[in-house]
C-alpha cells in the first residue's frame, strides 16, 4: 500500500515538473514568435522606405 501512495506522489511530482517545463517553453515560444515578427516589420519598413 506504501509503495502504490509513494508512486502515485512521484507521479504527480513528475507531472507538475512536466507541466512547467510546458509552460516554460510555450512562453519561450510566444517571445520568439514575437521577436521574428517585430523583426519582419523592421524589414518591411525598410524595404518601404527606400522604395522609388
């Protein structure tokens, strides 16, 4: 019975770590989307300014 109890905690223990590394990288994830396309802006603008 101990070791069902002992299990069943590492279990959730071992969930909740993967549950933050999820949230971790989803979070990296939405800085990178953001980053790529702030930097497709800049280049849009540039590509504008220097039009004929």
């Amino acid at each position: 019975m101990r070791i069902m109890k002992k299990k069943a905690e590492a279990n959730q223990l071992l969930q909740q770590v993967f549950n933050n590394i999820e949230q971790r990288l989803d979070r990296l994830l939405e800085q990178m989307e953001s980053q790529q396309l702030q930097e497709l802006r800049v280049m849009r603008n540039y590509i504008n300014s220097h039009d004929s």
